[in-house]
C-alpha cells in the first residue's frame, strides 16, 4: 500500500476490512426473529379489533419496511424508540383496568412493566453515554491535528458554546410542547450538522476555508479521510456492511416491541392483557436489552481501537507544530508593526500571544487593537497599552477588518525584536444549518 509524502499509511475502506477482520460480530440468536415475528402476528390481531390510528398505521409501516442504513442513524433510532416505550410503560400511560391491581396477577403484570420500564432506562442511559464519549473521542481527535495553542483552545471553547445551544434548542422545543418524535428529530439534524462541519474541515470550504492555515503540516491522508469517510462507498461502508445487518435486526425488534405496546394499549378497554401476550413481550424486552446491550460493547471495542483514531505521533503532528513557530520581526525606534485581520463571521476570535526578546535593557512595546468598518472608519477595541508580553483573545461583534498594532513609534533609540503568533478564529462550531463521522460524532 502506497504511503503519502510523509511515510503515513492511506485509510481506506481496504485498510479497514483487514482491521474489521479482528472483530467478527456474533450472529443474533434465532429468538430475536422469532419474537419479531410474534409480536407482528400479536399487533395485527390486536389491529382486527379496531381500526389503526395514521400513527399506528405508520409505525407498522416503519417496522416492515427497509430500515436507515447508517450505523449511527440506527442507533439514534433504537434511542428513540426506548424512549417512547418508557413513556408508555409509565404507569400513568397504563390502561385503566390495569392501573387498578384488583387482583395478584394485575399486580404481577405491573411489576412486570416496572422491570421493563426500568431495563429499559438503564438501557437508554448507556446508549446515551456511548455517544456522548465517541462524540468526545472524535472531536478530541480531530483536535489533535490542530495547533496546540491558544488557537485550539478557542475553537474547543467554541465547541463546548455549540453543544450548549443545541442543548438549549431541545429544551425549548421540548417547553413548547415537542413530543419525543419531534426532539429525535433535531437531534438527527444536529447530528449531520456535526458531520457537515468535519466533513468541511476535510475540504476547508464555508467558513472553514480560514483553517487552511491552522492545518499548515497536517498529513492531507487525515483530511481527506474526514471528508471521504462517509462516502457510500468509502471506508465507513466497509463497518456497515458487516455490522449493519444485526443492528438493523434489532431496530426491527425495538420498532415491533414499541408497536404491540402501543396497540395493547390503545385496545385495552375492558380487557387485560393474556399471558400469553405477557409471555412474549418479556421475553421480547429482555432479548432485545441483552443483545442490543452486547452490540452497544461490541461496537464500542471497534470505535476505540479503529484505526482511523490515530495517534498525533502516527500522523506527524510533530511535523505540523514545527511550522506552527512564533514569527520574529523588528521594530525599528520611531516606527509601528501592523498586522490586519480579515472576519467573516460574527462569533470568531480575534487571538494574539506575544513577547519581547528582550537584551540586556528591558524594554515594552506598545500595543492595541482596531476595527476598521468597509468604510475605513476605524474603532478601538483594545486600549493601547505598553507590554512586555501579552496573550488574549477578544470574541468579534462584526464581520470585517482587525488591525493588531505594535508600537515603537515613541522609541528616539531602540529597536525591538518582536516574537509573535496570532489569528482569526472562525466559529468553527457554529456552521449553517440546512436541516459521534459516522462513529457517532
């Protein structure tokens, strides 16, 4: 296999099928089509006593259908599923004649629900923090090739900004009456939203294309694998191919678990629930949280080792820290040193971190920072001041022109040899929105 300029390896769907090699998933136990298969033939008999609701109708749909194909979207699926059926598992969400606990066998069949109820939470729970940390992982990644400087910094703070609005978006959609469909929704969009922002650090297109000079050394093999990994037929395909087929067995099985649940519910007057039906939907609960609890371990095993989280030393980020050097410059006695930046987006960072290389004679250099509007008027941002040195970073109200001033200009005799790195730091993690990669970014 061809390496690149810099000795590293490509990443490709073939690299992968021989790591994927390593980790053979287990087939699902015969129980689990058989279960789904019972509970379609319990639903559609329960469907004979009254005619389905259009959501009834479309959940049947959705469990004979062809399930998402993408591994991430199918576990964001399973997590909404849970959730719907902790909301009917909900005691208040039983049938009345249920609620009631007349007899031993109504109170067995409610501390039945209860187990489910609460597998079902821990189950969700888990799921939950398995995308939280592979979303951490990939970022984290990600963030190994960039500069590790104040710039990284900013745009991990920026990050931490971005989760908070999105979090902030389900809340209120959620105050304003969201059901769960409508929350999995947006969290699916926010979801692509992520992918399109690694996806465009990969091409540096949008407001990316200022990173360009944050990547200077980055290996090209890791941004083009950012933005190909996703490809239908790119390295992604490869983990779909072999691990996609259970999971979208066990969606098939949480879909058809939430579906009998629904239908018994919504026919329950006057009538319990038989044993038989009892019977099956614990055995179909229990199998579904087992298998998919071991899938869940499965996968993450893979995420981990996969060999596209690569190291910083595998992929040569020694080599792009040395190009990411402090410029030096001198300033001459009586003169300035000017250094514009150009912003196209509110929300960036204007950052700087510099010093005097200083002789035997202890000097300062002064230094302030300026708005220049399109048209050339210009607003102090930052109040000259004399320093030595200096780090800090201001967040930018207005698209536009920032002029970084170093002063000598009150200097009759001595230069001063200025050591200096700064930029403009897009709000990397706020990209237009037009709706942890697929390892659940």
């Amino acid at each position: 296999m061809a390496s690149t300029r810099d000795g590293l390896v490509p990443i490709t769907r073939a690299y992968l099928a021989k790591y994927y090699d390593k980790y053979p998933l287990s087939p699902l136990p015969d129980e689990v089509p058989r279960l789904i298969g019972e509970l379609k033939s319990l639903s559609e008999d329960l469907a004979k006593v009254s005619p389905l609701s259009p959501g009834e109708q479309e959940l049947f749909s959705e469990a004979d259908g062809d399930p998402v194909y993408k591994i991430d979207e199918n576990l964001w699926k399973n997590r909404e599923q849970m959730e719907e059926i902790i909301l009917l598992l909900n005691e208040s969400r039983r049938p009345k004649l249920m609620q009631k606990k007349n007899t031993a066998e109504d109170s067995d069949i409610n501390s039945l629900l209860d187990e489910i109820e609460v597998k079902f939470k821990d189950m969700l729970n888990n799921l939950q923090q398995f995308q939280v940390k592979n979303a951490d992982n990939v970022f984290n990644i990600v963030m190994t090739y960039l500069p590790q400087d104040f710039r990284g910094t900013l745009i991990s703070k920026q990050r931490e900004r971005s989760e908070r609005n999105k979090q902030a978006q389900v809340e209120a959609l959620i105050n304003s009456g969201g059901n769960i469909r409508d929350k999995y929704a947006l969290l699916w969009n926010q979801q692509m939203e992520r992918r399109r922002q690694l996806a465009q650090l990969g091409s540096a297109t949008g407001v990316y294309k200022t990173l360009v000079k944050y990547l200077v050394g980055v290996p090209q093999v890791l941004l083009d694998f950012i933005k190909q990994i996703n490809d239908d037929h790119g390295p992604m395909e490869e983990q779909r191919l072999r691990y996609g087929p259970s999971l979208y067995t066990l969606t098939r099985m949480v879909i058809m678990i939430r579906l009998f649940i629904l239908v018994s519910w919504a026919r329950s007057e006057g009538k319990k629930l038989e044993k038989e039906q009892v019977s099956i939907l614990k055995e179909a609960a229990y199998t579904y949280i087992s298998e998919f609890e071991k899938f869940l371990h499965f996968i993450r095993e893979v995420f981990i080792n996969s060999p596209f989280f690569i190291s910083a030393e595998d992929a040569g980020a020694d080599e792009a820290s040395k190009s990411d050097e402090f410029k030096e410059t001198i300033i001459p006695a009586g003169k300035t040193h000017e250094v514009v930046l150009t912003v196209e987006a509110v929300n960036s960072y204007i950052a700087w971190d510099f010093t005097l290389i200083q002789s035997t004679i202890s000097l300062d250099v002064g230094f302030h920072l300026e708005y220049i509007s399109p048209s050339g008027e210009k607003t102090q941002i930052l109040p000259y001041r004399r320093y030595e040195s200096d780090q800090g970073n201001f967040c930018t109200v207005l698209a536009g022109s920032y002029k970084l001033v170093w002063d000598n200009s009150y200097s009759s005799f001595f230069k001063k040899s200025l050591k200096y790195k700064v930029d403009a730091i897009p709000p990397v993690a706020e990209a237009p929105q037009e709706t942890g990669i697929e390892a659940e970014t």
